[in-house]
C-alpha cells in the first residue's frame, strides 16, 4: 500500500471525524483525515463547553486539541489539503481527488459539518464585518459594553449570548417564535446572568447602517407591528447548513443532510457520514465523537469483507 493509498479516509476534521481517526487507526487500520484548515471544527471556536461528559468545563480549544493528539497517537495521520471530488471506483474502492493529488481509500467517511446559515434580511451582507457576525468569541470582545443582538433559538444562540454577556450587559435575544428550541437548562442559564432581555415572536426585517450596524427594523409577530430599535452589533446564530456537496450521488434529505442509518452507512456502499452532516436529530459533540466511532467500526468490519479484492 503505497503511501497515498488508506483503508480509512475521513473528510473533515471536526470531533466526529477526529473520534472516527482515533477508532479506526486504533483498530490497525491505515487512516488519514483530510482536512482543509485545521482541526476541531466549529468546536474551536466555543469558548467553554460544560456537558461534555467527565470533563467539568473546557475550551473548545482545548477539547479539540485532545482530540487531535489522541488520534494522531494511535497512528492517525493528519493531510491538510481540500477536497474537490470523490469518486466511486469499479473495484469499489474510492478516489479522492484533492487540491494535494489524489488519494485512494476502501472506505471514506464524511464529516464535514455544517457552517452558518444567514438571515438573508437587507443590511445583513452589506454589514458584515461590520458589526454583523456569526461568531461571538471571534468578535465579541470587539463590542464590550455595546448593546448587542443575538439573532435564533437554538442552544448555539443562547450559549453564544451567555458568552456575550461576559462582554456587556445588554445583550437582546430575538427569536421567530414564542419558545427556544435550546435546552431548558441553557436557557436558565442565560436567564440567570440578569443580562439578557428577550424578543419572542419577532423577525428581523433589516439591519441597518451605512458603515456600521446602528439599528435593526422588527416585525413583533404578536402585534403586526413594525418597529427600529438602535443596536451596536448583531451575531447571528439561526441554523447550519450541511457541507454535503462533495458527495451528490449520496441521498440527501430535503435540507441537504445526507442520510445514513444507525451505523453511519449512506446509500453508497463504503461512504459513511458523521456529525453535524448527517440527518441526525441533535448535534452536539459527544453524539459526533459517538458517530464516527460508530462508523470506524463498522468501516473496519466492511474493509474485513473485501481484503484481498482492492488494490
């Protein structure tokens, strides 16, 4: 096996595919996880992460580091390099076609992730940057003491406005219906800083200013009433979505996850999908680092099957 060719290749190195790196090289299997910037995922940029299990709280930072260098210890080997096209073979093995050449792979696991979604409201793109963002630890500190927006009601808007609330005390939570899908508990938590006030049942029309974010137009759903109300900043967190593109052949459901069934399998014989790429009913890391070990076992018991076939 020549030294671009693997069992396992992973594509995307967040917890899920840093889990399945670490499983699946620990089984003896000759792995690679290509990765297109560096390693961790969105999970670099949490600034503390309390659930997950054994832990107490840690940086995102941090966790991600863990899981690197426990991977790269049972033999996992790390290839920076961007993925532009994966190929099925006749042999059924894979190519995978990078900005770095080609690699070969019996297997290949997907875990890509997902990236933000936008508002898609007047002002959002023109201001981005500019007081518009999608990361409260990469731009908060830039806004301590302003009057800040936090856009969604999910638990990465509520654990991202808790953050804010570190940076100022008047942070507003805006959210299209009357309840957070966030867990109660993060929710409670936010409540409890006495920082946050909240807008239920309200859309953001616009974002508005010339150079910089001055205010935001509302619609209050409850009264049908439109109203401006003067802000500093506005970070949006409403929703991902899945980097699925690589892999078109692969069925996808309506909002573009790729399917797969409990052991990670996508319709594609061989081609596995992990984490927030998959249409998995919730996305945290400990269910991301459970999916690819989950996927490097059962990639392990396919690659068993046709030894002596590939190559």
């Amino acid at each position: 096996m020549s030294d671009r060719e693997f069992d396992v290749l992973i594509i995307g190195g967040g917890p899920g595919g840093l889990a399945c790196g670490q499983y699946s090289a620990r089984a003896g299997r000759k792995t690679a996880i290509l990765e297109e910037m560096a390693c961790g995922g969105q999970t670099m940029i949490i600034d503390e992460i309390e659930n997950y299990p054994g832990l107490g709280t840690i940086s995102g930072f941090e966790l991600s580091s863990a899981f690197e260098s426990q991977a790269v210890k049972f033999g996992c080997e790390i290839i920076y390099a961007t993925v532009e096209e994966i190929v099925k073979n006749e042999d059924k093995s894979f190519t995978v076609k990078t900005s770095d050449g080609d690699f070969k792979a019996l297997a290949v696991v997907i875990s890509t992730g997902a990236k933000h979604r936008n508002l898609g409201v007047p002002g959002e793109e023109k201001l981005r940057g500019h007081g518009v963002s999608y990361c409260a630890t990469c731009d908060g500190p830039f806004f301590k003491g302003k009057k800040i927006l936090v856009c969604g009601g999910g638990d990465s808007a509520v654990q991202e406005a808790n953050y804010l609330t570190k940076l100022s005390d008047n942070i507003t939570v805006c959210h299209r219906r009357d309840r957070f899908r966030a867990q109660s508990a993060v929710v409670k938590a936010l409540e409890d800083t006495g920082k946050a006030t909240f807008k239920m049942n309200h859309n953001v029309l616009s974002i508005n200013g010339d150079s910089k974010v001055t205010s935001v137009t509302f619609l209050d759903k409850t009264k049908n009433e439109e109203y401006t109300e003067d802000f500093d900043a506005v970070f949006v967190f409403v929703g991902n979505e899945p980097q699925s593109q690589i892999v078109p052949f692969a069925e996808l459901d309506k909002s573009g996850f790729i399917v797969t069934d409990n052991r990670m399998r996508t319709s594609v014989e061989g081609l596995y999908a992990v984490g927030d790429v998959r249409n998995t009913p919730f996305r945290q890391i400990v269910t991301a680092a459970s999916d690819g070990a989950v996927a490097a076992h059962d990639a392990s018991e396919y690659i068993d099957e046709l030894k002596g076939n590939a190559y």
